[in-house]
C-alpha cells in the first residue's frame, strides 16, 4: 500500500490579493467546485492507498481538517511548528507511519488535469520505489518555462531514468536548448520512495536535519484530529528543500516522466 503524504504549509504569498497569509491558495477552489487540497485527494482515486497523512501548520490547521473531512478523507495531520521547508516536513512524515509504506509525496497546491496519467506513472514508479529508489515525476515539457527547475534524465532504468542532474531555473535560451535536446523535463516537487529509504538518504546527507525531526517525534501528542510534535526540537531544524537536502545528493534519485497538464499555479499569468 501507499501512504499519500500532503504537503499543505504554503504560506499564501501568490496569486494576492485572493491569496494571502491566512487563506493560501491550497484552501481556495481555483480549478474546480473542490479546493485545491480537495483536488489533490481526489485524484489519488483510482491508487491503491492507505489514510493519509497531511502536513500542515499551526494556523491552518481547521482549513485542513474541515475540508479533508468533507470529502471524507481526514486522515491524520501532522502539524508544523514552524515553516522549515520540504526536507524536514516529508521527515516528519515519515517518521510519523507505521510498517515502512512507501511515500507518495504531493503539494496540495497543484493542478493536474490527466487523472489517468498520474495513475500510470506512480504504478510504473512503484517497482523502482519498492527497489530502494528515490522516485521523482518530471513533467514532459509543453514549452521552455523558465520558472520550473529541470531534471535531466540518464541512463534507462526500468520505467524510469537515472537522474543525471538536477538543474536550476534557466534563461529562455537554456530552456530552450533543453526542449531541442530532449531527455530534460520540469521538477514537479512530487516523489515516491519508501519511508525508511527517505530517511536514511536525509540522515546520510543533512544529519542535522535528521537529529532535529527524529527528537521532535520523540514526544509527540494528539489534539483533536491533530498530531502535535516537540516545538522546541523542531525549531532548531534547519530549513530546506528536498531537493538540496536528499535528491542532489543521493545516488538513488530516478526520474519517471510525466504528461498529465501539470502546473503549480505559481501566479495569476
């Protein structure tokens, strides 16, 4: 089975003046009669799933609990003391299931039309995941954006590809020799690996990291429909994306592509 982790801590600072601190964007329903965290779920349908878990913080906690229950699907939360960005959240995560699932690991502030697509790669992604991969989706390029980071794939590896290299947000011409060349495809930010793997590459890589998320869940309580860990240890957790913290460091990182009119709602154009 696979546990849905949700990544719902964005802080609201896009698409203002609709979007703000206290309402981000994830709350709101932008593509259709369903929120944007509501869309999310849902799309997981046809997937063979255990509950979720979502990562949220503090302040929007009910947003997070009212709307997963409306569509049935509360799951547990766990809260953030503190915004420190993706690496440590997916190890709160992690350290918070139970038997070792793999993770598939969604922010819950994306659109993604192809429900279909999206099936399909993750059960070509679970066999590399289930081997000990760290699965990334990148997104078929529809036209050299230069607001996505790039993934550039290697060598073959079943339904997937060795990463080659993670690269930054280029200029347009880059972007654009990136498309001609092919085999470069846009970092989507969702993931599929098995939870004792994550956590051992972030150990490995940023054991600091590790230390601060494993002594936060130490001593963890709940409250109401919420998972509440250690504030003080967690604050001193250093803050950082996946991306630097575990997949430009592993030699585990695979890239499966994906073409499923994704895109991250990153502004109002």
């Amino acid at each position: 089975m696979i546990v849905p982790v949700i990544m719902a801590g964005g802080s609201g600072t896009r698409l203002w003046p609709l979007s703000r601190a206290r309402h981000p964007k994830q709350f709101l329903p932008l593509s259709s009669d369903k929120t944007m965290l509501q869309e999310t779920v849902a799309r997981l349908s046809q997937l063979p799933l255990s509950e979720s878990v979502t990562v949220c913080n503090e302040e929007h906690r009910f947003f997070v609990a009212e709307q997963l229950r409306e569509i049935d699907s509360l799951g547990k939360i766990v809260l953030e003391p503190a915004g420190r960005n993706t690496a440590p959240a997916i190890a709160l995560a992690a350290l918070s299931v139970e038997n070792d699932p793999l993770l598939l690991v969604l922010a819950a502030d994306h659109v993604l039309e192809n429900i279909d697509a999206l099936t399909d790669a993750v059960h070509r992604a679970i066999p590399l995941a289930e081997a000990g991969k760290l699965v990334t989706f990148g997104i078929v390029p529809a036209e050299p954006h230069v607001g996505y980071g790039y993934i550039e794939a290697g060598e073959e590896l079943g339904d997937g590809f060795k990463v080659a290299s993670f690269k930054e947000k280029p200029d347009r011409q880059t972007a654009t020799d990136y498309l001609n060349a092919g085999g470069f495809y846009w970092n989507s930010g969702m993931f599929l690996f098995r939870a004792s793997r994550y956590l051992k590459e972030l150990k490995a890589y940023r054991s600091d990291i590790y230390e601060a998320c494993l002594e936060s869940v130490a001593n963890t309580s709940t409250d109401l429909d919420f998972t509440r860990v250690d504030g003080e240890a967690f604050a001193r957790c250093p803050s950082e994306s996946i991306d630097y913290a575990v997949m430009e460091n592993t030699a585990e990182a695979v890239v499966v592509p994906l073409d499923a009119g994704w895109n991250d709602i990153g502004s109002w154009s």
